[in-house]
C-alpha cells in the first residue's frame, strides 16, 4: 500500500491575523523599551567561535517584564551592567563610558545607536572611530544586529534596511521616514554643521581630535540630540578628564 506524503497544513486567516497582532505588539513592547529589546533580540558576533558565533549581548536574567515593561532591581547579576548602562542610555543625552576588553561595550553602544534608527524615523546617526575603516567595522556590527533579529522572531515586523560600506538607511515609510547611521573617521569637521540625533565615538581616548568632535556637536545636544562616548583608558586625555569630571 503505498502512503501519500503528509501535507503541510497553511495557517487560517485568524492565525494569520493572531500572529500579525502579536507581532506589532512585541514590536512596541521593543520600541518603548531599548532594554526589552537589547536583552531579547540583539546578537552579537565572535568571528573566534567557529560552532556558536551568535550569541547574546545581554545574557542572564531577563529585567524587563514582559507584559509590563517594568525593570526588576540589578545587581550584580550576569550582564546586570550592561542592563544599568542601557536605563542609563534611555534617561541620559550624555554619557562617556570606559570600557576594557571582552565587556561588549562598543557592541552595546551600536545596539544603542540601532535601535534610534531602526524605530524611530528620520534619525540621523554618526558613529565616529579614528579611521574610516573602523568606522565601517562599526557599521558592520549593526548589519549583524539587523540580520539576525528575523531569524530570533521573524513574526516582528522588522523595518526594512540598507547596508552599503559605511551607511546603513533603515526605511519607515517614504522619503521623509528614512533614517541613516552613517560611519565617520575622526575629527571636528565631520560633525560640524550637520544635523545628528546621535552622535557615538569608538575609542574616543585615542583620537587626537576627540575634544573637537565633542565641542562641535555641544550645540546639537543643547537641542537635544544625544553623545555617546567609549573608550578604553588613556591617561591624560579628553575623555579621561570627563570621565574624573575635571572639566
């Protein structure tokens, strides 16, 4: 007797429908919260692990509560830090972080700086590092976030994006929506006179002309925008008299 192959079923239109929902539900549960977001949906890369190369940027304990988005006490929990810089990033325009090896930070900076232009239209982001291939090393890093949130939940309505070298262009709708996190080497210039959301500088200790990124986007911060600075340490730097507050 021979046995037809068994046929997948398609899902009714009301799965369909319970599934769209549920997805443009997690999707504003992702909006409202970056750290709902961060802990659940964001992946990094290590190129060294040949077996498990994607792994998580905030491991541990979930903080945010799922149906109510509130944050559980931290501590001093696995990956707890990365959680209090993440609430730190939702209330803060200004934040200089240091940071040593194997801690994520600029991986978490770039997730920061993702998630501004992947729900939030007509952004406009610059991740500055001391030379434009660094730069375009950064931007590499959001093109990993962006690939593997679909495969973690593809049910979420994930805007659709563009990588080209050193720009990523996430689209929300029409012209008008569009945001753009574009890759700059260092220096004053590149920032002066443009109009950035949010600005990020990758090992700002290192750059000569740090002080002059910083001073020439004051004015977009004094209007809102947001600066994000990490580095590892360097004495008698810019970034380390922030750090002490000496400025």
């Amino acid at each position: 007797m021979t046995v037809s192959p068994q046929l997948e079923v398609a899902p009714s239109v009301s799965e369909v429908q319970i599934l769209q929902r549920r997805g443009l539900i997690e999707y504003e549960r992702c909006r409202r919260s970056i750290l709902y977001w961060a802990e659940r949906y964001v992946y990094t890369r290590d190129e060294k692990d040949l077996r498990t190369p994607h792994k998580p940027l905030i491991a541990g304990e979930l903080a945010v509560n799922h149906r109510t988005l509130e944050v559980r006490p931290l501590g001093d929990g696995k990956d707890d830090y990365l959680r209090f810089l993440t609430l730190l990033f939702e209330k803060e325009r200004l934040m200089f972080v240091p940071k040593s090896r194997q801690v994520r930070v600029s991986w978490w900076a770039m997730a920061m700086a993702t998630h501004v232009i992947q729900f939030f239209p007509a952004q406009r982001v610059a991740c500055q590092s001391k030379k434009a291939g660094d730069s375009d090393k950064l931007c590499d890093r959001v093109q990993v976030i962006l690939e593997q949130q679909p495969k973690v939940a593809s049910y979420i309505p994930w805007p659709r994006w563009h990588k080209k070298m050193n720009l990523v262009r996430m689209y929300h709708g029409g012209m008008a929506g569009i945001s753009r996190l574009e890759g700059l080497p260092e220096g004053g210039d590149k920032i002066r006179g443009e109009t950035y959301s949010m600005v990020f500088t990758d090992e700002s200790a290192f750059q000569a002309e740090a002080e002059a990124a910083y001073t020439a986007i004051m004015p977009l911060i004094e209007g809102g925008a947001r600066y994000l600075g990490v580095s590892s340490a360097r004495a008698a730097t810019y970034f380390e008299a922030q750090i002490n507050d000496n400025i």
